[in-house]
C-alpha cells in the first residue's frame, strides 16, 4: 500500500474496528479524541514504509488497543457500570459421597502433570536457553526480569550483538528533552549509557519500558508499538514493554504455547521464568452490574473446566448470588407479575383508579386498599427492575 497524501487513516481504522465487533459510536469517538493523533502518525509512517508494516500496524491500532480499551471501558469507564470477578467456594457444605476428591485437588493434580508437558514445550525450552541461561529463576529474579527496563526496551538479539547479560543490573535515570521529546537514560555499571524513549504516553504523564501501571492508568493511554499485560504477581498492575522486547517475547510465547492450558496469561508468563505452573480454579465467576436510574441489572459468567460434576455447578451458581446479590433470589410470583404489568399498562391514572380497575379485572386477586396495590406495585418494582431511585 502506498501513501497517495489524501488516505483517511482514521476512516480506515473505523471501518476495520467496525469490522472487528468495537461498535459502539461513544467509546470510538472518545477512543479518537485521545489517540487519533497518534493512530493517524503511526499509520501514516508505516504506509510509507510499505504494506506489510501498515498491516502490521492497523492490526495493532485494532485488536491490541482499540478492543482492549473497548473492554476495560464497557466495564470501568460507563460509571454506571461495575465488574468484579468472584473467588469460587472451595468447599462444599455437604458431601453425600465419601472419598470424592475436590474440584480444586483434581485442577492441582492436571497442573503438576502439565508443567512437565509445557517444560518439554521446544519453544519455551528455547526461550529458557537464550534468555535464561538454561535455568529457572528465583521468585526475586523473576520480579526483576518483568521490571528491567533493558528486557522491556531491547530485543534479545540486540543485546546479544552487543554483548550484553540479560542479569546485569540496569536502571533509568530521571527525565530529560532533546530535538526528539523526552528521554531516559538506561544505566548499566561500566557500559555506555543509552536513551530510552516512552512508548506509552497517558496526558502529560509518560510510560516507559518497565514501569508497572495500574489497570485504571491504562484507559486513555497512548501506546505506540508497545504492549501490556497483567503482572503475575500484583494485582490489578500491568507490565509495559516495547514490542519485540525480550518481556514482549516472552508474554507472546506464552499466549502461543499455553494456549489451551489451564492457566492464565500472567502466570503462563511467571511458568515461563520459574516453572512454577499455578493453574486457574476450575470454576472463574464474573459479574458486570448495571445502574441506571429506572432499572439495574446484574449478569454474571460462568467459565467452569467441562469435567466439574452439575451438582457443583449448581452449588457454585448459588455461592455467587448470595455473594453478589446478598440473598438467594426467589421464584416470582403470578400475582406480584400481572400487579407490576397491569400498572405499567395504566400509567397517569391515580392509584384509587387502579384500584378500582384492578378488582374489576382480577375479582380473585381483589385488594382491599389502593395503598395494598401500591405496595405490592413497589415491592414488585423493586424486585423485577432494581431501580436506583423508586417512585
């Protein structure tokens, strides 16, 4: 593809985000009011540059950052909206079998036996030889291979022309300005100092290779040829690394090679650096809840590994209501229904008119008061649609 100087790169991105399921026109208008300046920059250079760099680059703008804000703002940026994930119930309250093993004890026992499958993986075998000298890391080691600004900003095979240890120790010292914007100076004890630029900018507010930020510092970021990915080992942090990054490497080998495992994508990171397989729990609930004035409304997910009994499920479901909602929901009730239908039909008539009408059409449901009929009216309100704010 060749840049003609009139290409609409901010058209072109809509209609492939469009494409990719980001619809709604509100967060693509706010998407663009923070990053079109950038998407159309970097757009436009790797169009110069030539078709399979542009390729490279939309897919980025579209499926790296635009559907992944589109996530994070569906459940933090609607103010309206909450999300929360739920830690499944790790016992039952009764056990009608003996001798059953827990759900968790069987998750334990599949991960002890994949760590040597993916050990064995010739990828991650690989990676371990060229970046980790053949060995496992300590816990302290591995927290400081995802904080390194050296591996978050330079390529292995940059560091190996130039003769560079992955473990020596490095830092960024404060900021600075040239011609080109601002820098950092990447330190390492008896070697040439070098600049490190910002991939990631949010505002006035700079990220650079290495630095952990919050997940509430991700909406709004800029982030030009970089990625994030949750930190294993705090949470609600992300990890921010250039792409092609030994950090960047290592979070893409293991997207691809655990793909299918039962493990998450942070800590198939955190497997990679010290063999520790830590799986997911069997059951992962989430819940998004919904406020509005007239109406709230809770959904809740349920990813559960295929081989969990049914009874269990069940047992689980009921564990996350009352986690959520405080109380076990009940079965409604004909009568309080056809109430909360009949008065949504009728609305502007006062509440002696609906009463009245009301023992009309339902002399087998008669009230005996239209103060009966309005709290039955409200208690039904209340229990169908949760609003925020009752009549």
């Amino acid at each position: 593809m060749t840049n003609d100087g009139d290409k609409d790169y901010k058209k072109e991105f809509l209609h492939h985000v469009k494409e990719a399921g980001v619809r709604n026109e509100r967060f693509l208008q706010t998407f663009l009011e923070g990053h079109g300046e950038s998407l159309e920059h970097t757009l436009r250079e790797a169009d110069n540059r030539g078709p399979a760099d542009f390729a490279e680059e939309l897919t980025f703008w579209v499926h790296d950052k635009a559907k992944t804000d589109y996530e994070i703002y569906k459940s933090l940026w609607q103010r309206r909206v909450s999300s929360g994930k739920i830690e499944s119930k790790k016992r039952r309250r009764t056990r009608k079998t003996k001798g059953i093993s827990e759900p968790g004890d069987r998750q334990e026992a599949l991960a002890r036996y994949l760590e040597e499958v993916a050990s064995g993986d010739e990828e991650i075998v690989r990676f371990r030889e060229r970046a980790m000298s053949g060995r496992l890391l300590s816990e302290k080691e591995a927290l400081t291979f995802l904080s390194s600004p050296l591996l978050a900003d330079q390529p292995l095979s940059e560091l190996d022309a130039k003769g560079i240890g992955l473990f020596e120790e490095n830092h960024l010292l404060e900021e600075e300005t040239d011609t080109q914007g601002p820098y950092k100076r990447l330190v390492i004890e008896g070697r040439r100092r070098w600049k490190v630029r910002p991939p990631a900018a949010k505002g006035p507010e700079l990220v650079f290779p290495g630095d952990v930020v919050r997940l509430q510092d991700l909406l709004g970021l800029r982030v030009v040829r970089a990625i994030t990915f949750p930190h294993p080992r705090e949470e609600g942090q992300f990890v921010v690394a250039r792409q092609r990054s030994v950090v960047a490497e290592l979070a893409k080998l293991a997207e691809q090679r655990l793909e299918g495992y039962p493990i998450s994508g942070e800590m198939g990171v955190w497997f990679i650096l010290t063999g520790e397989f830590i799986p997911q729990d069997p059951v992962r609930m989430r819940y998004v809840t919904y406020r509005r004035p007239e109406f709230s409304r809770t959904t809740l997910t349920l990813e559960i590994e295929g081989w969990l009994p049914p009874e269990e499920v069940l047992d689980q479901y009921r564990y996350a209501q009352e986690e959520i909602l405080g109380k076990t929901p009940r079965s409604l009730k004909g009568k309080t229904l056809t109430v909360f239908e009949f008065v949504n039909r009728n609305r502007g008539k006062d509440w002696s008119e609906l009463f009245e009408a009301w023992n009309r059409k339902h002399p087998s449901w008669r009230f005996r008061d239209p103060r009966h009929l309005n709290t039955t009216y409200t208690r039904a309100l209340e229990y169908i649609a949760s609003p925020n704010d009752l009549p």
